[in-house]
C-alpha cells in the first residue's frame, strides 16, 4: 500500500470524526496502551493453552470424522468459513493445517504474544510521553494501534470458528450468534492476510526494526506536524522510502480504533473493565467446550445428564461473552 493512500486516509478518518479542533483535549495513556497490550496477550494465551489441550491426531480425527459430515449437511453462511480460511493460507500456513487442523492459528496466536511482548519492552521508547493527544500523536504510535486491532481480530477470529466448529460437530450450530458469524465472514480475509505474514516471519516480525528506523532517521511524523491535522501530508514524501510496505499496513489497521480518542475521557475504564471480565468469561467458556470435545472424542452419549448439563452451562457463557464482545466491537468500530 502507498504512503500516500494510507496517510490520505488516516486524515480522512480524523476529519470525518472532528476529533482534533472538537475535541483536541482528549488523550490516551500510555498505561491504557499498556493495559490493553497485557489483556490482548492473555486473551492469545487462553486461545493457546485451550487449542494446545488436545494432540494433532486427536483434533484431526475429530474434524475428519465430526466437523466435515457436519459441514457437508450444514445449510448456514458459517460452514464455508473454515474452507474460506484455510484456501487462502500460503504454502506455510497449509503445512501447519495439513499436520493439525487449526495449528496455523495455534501458531499466529502464540506469535502474537511474543510480538505484544516484544512491544512492552519498547513502550516507553514508542511512548515517550505517559499521556498523547490525538494532535500529538506519531505515527509509530498509530502502528501500535493497529497491531493491537489485528491481533484483537485474530483472537477473536480463532475464538469464534473454534467455538462453532464444535457447535456444528456437535448439532447445536444454530445457537451460534449472528454477530458472530458475520464478524468471521467480514474478517476471514484479513485474518488470512495477517496469518500468512506472521507465519512467515514478516509484518510484525520486523515492527521494532522498523520504528527504529524511522527514529532514526526522524521520520516518526506526528499527526498534526504543523498546527493541522492534515499536516503529514505536506512531509510524506519526504519519508517515503523509510516506511516499509508492513508498516503502513499497520497504520492502515489503526484507522478503526481512533475511537479510542472519542471515547476515551468517559469510556476506557468501563471498557478495560469489560475486558477483563470477557477475558476471564472466555477462559471458563473455551475450557467448556475442550470438555464438550473430549466427551464427543470419548463418543459419550449426547442424551446423558452429564452432556446437557455442559451444553447449558456453555450457552449461560456464550450469552456474557455476546455482551462483552458487542460492548468491545462498539468503542473500537462504533461511530
């Protein structure tokens, strides 16, 4: 993507919500930075320890001999979403499919703790200041934001179609919500995009390299260089050659969650708060279903008290986790 498209739409973004000159007060922390980077790294490593739970021919003859019969009878938009997924993997991403089904995200998720991991360490490099405005902002810091929004949405992605291949092996598909599959069928591709570059080691893998680079050569442009949030416009040629085709991916991926700066004098406590909560729901409604799959692995009667007890206990945790998932997509996507 070119600088001049992806710094075009970034003032757009701005200037259509009349953030700066409106609102040219607000600010983030860079403790909210940091808090939603530590509760992104849980949530990957709760989607880890879960797909981690079962070994490659456990997962693969349940997909052959569960997921795919169910597939081939289902009827709903989500039964394509796995094969949507998968044919668009590179040659990397399909070995780790071939070996274990759903090893390609098992892999991008734990790569993303590292990669967020790698992000603390250098946060107050990126952050020199402990609070930013939108006017003040830089563009390494947007990249930040970004790659905190394509991580959200590969968890989310992984938790969503985890949870529905389960659902659909196990004849309950249609308690799936709407929003889940829509977000899955609005995301696979860019969800695809990110995996192949993470398997890769491209993208992010060279995130700190990058922001070093800029630095150095004083290209971390700030938002409103010159009084005007349009300013970075008028110094992007200057810097062209400095900002690598990933970075300004990553920058492009930030443009949603500029919300943060409307919403965040009256909503980043409530939203980390809910958060926290979602992380800890989802912990406890992911450990659900591995142990709805292994009585489905044991070929345990689905009319037992023991099964119907756990699908009701999973439905109680799907209707929280549908909250707090509507409460996050609203202060990152909402207008």
């Amino acid at each position: 993507m070119e600088i001049s498209t992806v710094f075009s739409k970034v003032v757009s973004s701005i200037s259509k919500k009349n953030v700066l000159g409106a609102s040219k007060l607000q600010e983030l922390a860079k403790d909210d930075v940091v808090t939603l980077i530590t509760q992104n790294i849980e949530m990957h490593s709760t989607v880890v320890h879960v797909l981690e739970a079962f070994s490659a021919q456990e997962l693969n003859s349940w997909y052959q001999n569960k997921v795919v019969p169910a597939i081939n009878s289902a009827t709903g938009k989500s039964k394509d979403i796995y094969n949507m997924y998968s044919k668009g993997l590179n040659s990397t991403g399909s070995s780790y499919e071939r070996k274990c089904v759903l090893s390609s995200l098992a892999e991008v998720n734990t790569s993303f703790i590292s990669l967020l991991g790698e992000i603390l360490k250098n946060i107050n490099k990126i952050f020199s200041d402990e609070k930013v405005t939108i006017f003040d902002t830089r563009m390494s810091q947007l990249a930040v934001l970004g790659m905190i929004k394509d991580s959200t949405r590969v968890v989310i992605f992984t938790e969503f179609l985890y949870s529905y291949l389960i659902k659909l092996a196990n004849g309950i598909s249609s308690d799936i919500p709407k929003y889940r599959e829509k977000f899955m069928l609005d995301n696979v591709s860019d969800v695809v995009k990110i995996v192949n570059k993470v398997l890769n080691h491209e993208g992010y893998y060279n995130f700190a390299k990058d922001i070093d680079n800029i630095k150095k050569h004083n290209a971390d442009l700030v938002l409103g260089a010159d009084g005007r949030n349009d300013g970075i416009l008028k110094y992007m040629h200057t810097v062209k050659g400095l900002y690598s085709p990933d970075f300004l991916d990553s920058i492009f991926s930030s443009l949603s969650v500029l919300n943060i700066f409307d919403h965040i004098m009256n909503f980043i406590n409530d939203y980390k708060v809910a958060r926290n909560r979602r992380n800890r729901e989802t912990k406890e409604w992911l450990e659900g279903h591995v142990a709805l799959l292994r009585m489905d692995l044991a070929d345990l009667d689905p009319t037992s008290p023991e099964y119907n007890k756990l699908i009701n206990i999973i439905k109680a945790y799907d209707v929280k986790i549908s909250e707090y998932d509507e409460e996050i997509n609203e202060f990152e996507n909402g207008d």
